[in-house]
C-alpha cells in the first residue's frame, strides 16, 4: 500500500508542474498586459511601467516563472492589488465561511440523493421512475442564476423566511445567515446526483448476483440495502469524493450574493476588480488542492478496491 | 445501428417534442442571426420597465430599463446562447475526438504525454479555467468560444481513449491490422464509427454546458458584449428583482429552460436506444 501512495504522489508531481505552468502562460504570456487590464484603457504610461515593475512583470519570462514556482513552494503569493490584504491570510481566512456552505450542502445533498436514487432504482420502469426522471431533469434544466435571484427575492426578500444575505462566525449566526443558501445548493445539485445515483444503482440491480440472490429467496430490501448498495458504492463513493475538491473552490454565485466572505465570493471580487495577482493565486492554490484530493481519492479507491491499477486507470 | 435508434426515438412522442422545442429554438437563431429577424433590440420600443402586454409581439415580455424591448433582448439571446454551444461543440469535438483516439490507440508514451496534458488541465477546476482564459484573452465573443473549447473537449478526449482503449483488441481491429490497412484508415474508418454514439453524446452535452457557462461568465462581465445574452439579461435582474420587475428575468430564464430541458430529454432518449444495456 505504501509503495502505491509514494507512486501515487510522485505521479502529481508533473500534474503540479504542469498546472504551474499553464497557469503561468495563461495569465503573464497569451493574454494582454495585466498591468493594462488592472489600471484600465486610460491609464498613463508611466503609471502602467511602475505596476508592472511592482508585479514584477518587467523581468525576463523564465525569471517570471522562477519567481511564481518560489510563490507556490513557500505558499506566499504577495499582496491583492485592490485590497493590499495579503493573499494568503485572505485564503486562510476565507476557507472557514467557504466549507460552512459547502460541507452541510454537500452532506445533506448526498444523504437525501442517495435515499432518492435508491427509491427510484426500486420503483425502476414504473410511473414513479418516469415521473421522477422528468422531475429532476427539470430541476436540473433552470439556470442556476435564476434560482438564486428568485429564492432571494421570494423566500428572503418577500416572505422574510430567511435573511437576504450576511454571514457571522457563531454557529448560531450561521444557521442564521446559511440556511437559504444551503437549501438553495441542495436544489441545485439534487437532480444530477438522483440521476447518477439511480442509474449506478439500477447498473448494480441488472447483475447477475442480484438475479441469484432474487433465486435464493432473499428479500428485495435485503437485496437492496445488503448487497446493491454495497456494490454500487464504487461509483457512488469515486462520485461523492471527486467533488470533495471543489468544496474548497466554494459557489461563486451563492457566496457572492449572499455576501459570504469565502473563497468563491472572494474569486468573483478578483474578476469584478481585475485583481491580477490575486485571481492568479487564486487559480493556482484552489488547483494545488484540487490536485492534493485527487490523490487522497485514488488512496481511498485503492483501499476500497485493491484491484484498481491506477497506471492503467484514468 | 443509426436507423434502428432513431426510429426507436422519434417513434415515441416526447423526444419528438423535444426535437421539435429544439428546432424551433435553432429556427429563432437562424432568423436572427442571417433574417435581421429582432436587429431593433437596440431601439427603444416604450417607457422605462413596461409590463408585459399582449398589444403587440414585442412587448410580450414588457421593456427592460432603457425602454427596449425583452422580446427582441431574449430572441437575441437565443441566436447568442446557440452559436456559443455549437460553436464550441464543433470546435471542441475535433480536439477531443484526435486526442483520444491517438492517445488510446497508439499507447505508449504519446498516450502518456496526452494522458498527462488531460490530468494537467482538469487539475484546474473548470470554472477557475474558463474564467482565467476569458480574462487573459480579453473579454468578448472569441474569448468566451476559446475559453469555452479549451474547456470542452477534455471530457470527450477522457471518454474516447477509453472506450478506444476497449476496441483496440477487438477482432475487427486486429483483423484489419493483419490485413495491411494503414494507422490512419483503421482508426478513422474501422474504430470511429464504432464510438459515434459516444461523440453525439458528448457533443449534446457540450452544447449544454457551454450555454450554462455563458451565463455564468456574463454574469462576471466576461462574457458577450455587444449583444444581449441570456447571462446579461439575468445578470441586469439583480437590481430589478426588489423593485418588482420580473418579466427579464423570468423571459431569460423561461427561455433558456425550455431548451436545456429539449436537450436534456432527447439526449437521454438518444443515449437509452444507443446503449443496448439500458434496456430495463
């Protein structure tokens, strides 16, 4: 197993190195000057030769890149540009607000799709199934934009249920503040993962096994919750743990307009500002850790099912 | 194996509306795009924030702050939403369809090298990407289809050398090989069409996934410029919404549901009667 993990991380070695330098080229190579896009159109020039020596962007393009790779190893990424906050306290800071959204969403989401998939992969061919499917499929089909504004607007806004937006560090302000946005992130993600969950399922449910159990004279629920779930878990478990990643990235659109100070909100005031250094860190961390999980997840799919080569996955 | 599947389709009733909610969206797009059908958007066409009212077809959906009409806006935003998702399928499914191909087919280190460029792009999430080459790139229509490509065909890519990686040892495979057909005509002529189902696929899913992004990079003011798109017409409902105007919102979100409904249901419909296992 150990020989396994130090693979598997040396394996994302050349991913990160990778990702640095897309990155990289993406933001101080093919696009246009930052300092130009920071400061506007009408900017002086003196004024943009001085924010591209303060980026450091005057200097030869190995240099540049010598001096992003030092940024990633030692986690300092300098100053946002509009806030002059530093960029890693910033991060630190927003994590905390980010996984309070993202952690209770996700949980509840995953609990109440998975009870769902399994009641619609037992009632699989009947009017219930149908029905469902268009449901969820309809769910999934409103922009996510207009659940926002329109929750915000009717549950907040006109029936008062719900604050319209603010966010505080005790937890009874934060069931306070957090209830709408969870629930709206619950409906978002709900009809996909019914989707994925049902289909795993009923994938499960036409294997042969489960036609032998059926023979042996074993009860559908026992059939169901024994052996069919136990064995959809692969799918069900490698689904769950790839969007662990993007808890960290947060929801730019609800941490945006429910003023939650995290790590989305914060991604959207760096586009809205044109934060060059910061939008450019947060690129980079937010992949580090994507990368980081990546790896946690192959390690816990390995212990799960040793059978899985991951020199010949992905 | 085409024919068969769509009939099984099309014989049914719901994938047959879906197709046709589908075309008259496309038939909308076309008339705006080369009729000049709705070019007057720009034009005031009343007051400020008039309700919806059934006195004429333009101010169906009422007038937004300028006075303009939301149905020309929203029949804008459709000939908007339609070129960035096939646009970007189009492009994409090229890139996706020779680097999975190459990559399951050949092995060895170019599979290596690709496999590797793929886990190094989608180590970044989708979004922060998007977002990164629509703001290196400028902000406007191109930005949002490089930006929307460079994104879209890794999945299919992912998918392709996978079920590239199933066919290869296949018999009608090593047939051909024995046979003497060259690299290019075996997997162009013998493996392709073989995984076609898997491209369509892919490509409706694009479709869907570019037209949702292009609300959310309008939304952070990357996306289209010069035209109305249903991203800048839900972005303008912030401000609208507690002030008791709902109709853009409403006509931007009606609108954009009914087509990503469409494509949902037939892509469904077309993936059951393609894959022989999902016959329950």
């Amino acid at each position: 197993m150990w020989a396994y993990i130090i693979r598997r991380l040396l394996y994302s070695i050349p991913i990160l190195l990778g990702v640095s330098f897309v990155v990289f080229a993406l933001f101080n190579m093919v696009g246009g000057d930052p300092a130009t896009l920071l400061l506007g159109k009408h900017a002086t020039a003196e004024r943009v030769e001085m924010v591209r020596a303060e980026l450091g962007l005057d200097q030869p393009l190995p240099v540049q890149f010598g001096q992003y790779l030092k940024q990633i190893v030692t986690f300092d990424f300098g100053k946002s540009y509009t806030t002059r906050e530093d960029i890693r306290q910033k991060v630190i800071d927003g994590i905390g607000p980010t996984l309070s959204l993202t952690v209770p969403a996700f949980a509840l989401t995953t609990i109440i799709s998975l009870l769902i998939g399994l009641m619609v992969a037992y009632f699989r061919g009947s009017m219930i199934d149908r029905i469902s499917v268009v449901f969820f499929v309809l769910i999934m089909s409103l922009p996510a934009l207009a659940y926002i504004l329109f929750g915000q607007y009717i549950l907040a806004s006109k029936l008062g249920w719900f604050p319209i937006s603010g966010y505080g560090s005790s937890l009874q302000e934060k069931f306070y503040y957090l209830g709408l946005p969870v629930l709206i992130s619950i409906v978002l993600n709900l009809g996909s993962d019914i989707r994925f969950y049902r289909n795993s399922i009923i994938e499960e449910v036409t294997q042969d096994y489960v036609r032998t159990a059926r023979a042996k004279g074993l009860s559908e629920s026992y059939i169901y919750l024994k052996h069919v779930l136990k064995n959809s878990m692969i799918p069900v478990i490698t689904y769950v743990v790839i969007q662990i990643p993007y808890l960290v990235l947060g929801s730019l659109l609800l941490e945006s307009f429910f003023s939650i100070p995290g790590i989305g909100g914060m991604t959207v005031e760096a586009v809205n500002n044109s934060d060059f250094p910061m939008l450019k860190a947060m690129t980079t961390v937010i992949s580090i850790l994507y990368i980081l999980t990546t790896v946690l997840t192959d390690i816990l799919y390995y212990l799960l099912d040793p059978r899985m080569n991951f020199s010949k996955g992905k | 194996m085409w024919s068969i599947a769509l009939k099984k389709v099309f014989s049914r009733k719901i994938p047959l509306v879906c197709a046709v909610v589908i075309l008259f969206f496309v038939g909308i797009a076309f008339a705006a795009q080369f009729l000049g059908f709705a070019s007057a958007w720009d034009t005031p066409v009343g007051a400020q924030y008039l309700p919806p009212a059934f006195s004429s077809f333009k101010m169906w959906f009422g007038t937004d702050i300028l006075g303009r009409s939301v149905m020309y806006k929203t029949i804008q935003g459709t000939r908007v939403a339609l070129s960035v998702g096939i646009i970007t399928a189009v492009l994409s499914a090229p890139i996706g369809i020779v680097f999975g191909c190459v990559a399951g087919y050949f092995g060895g280190w170019i599979d290596d090298a690709i496999v590797w460029f793929i886990a190094t792009l989608s180590s970044i999430p989708n979004i922060l990407l998007l977002i990164a080459i629509s703001y290196s790139m400028g902000r406007g229509m191109m930005a949002v289809y490089i930006a929307l490509t460079a994104t879209s065909w890794i999945s299919l890519a992912r998918i392709l050398r996978g079920e590239v990686l199933k066919h290869k040892e296949k018999e009608y495979l090593v047939a051909a090989e024995s046979m003497g057909v060259g690299h290019t005509q075996r997997i162009f002529k013998h493996l392709l069409p073989n995984v076609t189902h898997q491209i369509i696929l892919s490509m409706t899913f694009m479709v869907e996934i570019a037209i949702r992004s292009e609300v959310l990079l309008s939304y952070l003011g990357l996306g289209v410029q010069n035209l109305p798109s249903w991203g800048k017409m839900i972005d303008d409902a912030k401000g609208e919404l507690s002030t008791g105007v709902w109709w853009q919102l409403t006509a931007a979100t009606v609108a954009m549901f009914f087509l990503m409904f469409a494509i949902n249901i037939l892509g469904d419909y077309v993936r059951d009667a393609l894959d022989p296992r999902a016959h329950i």
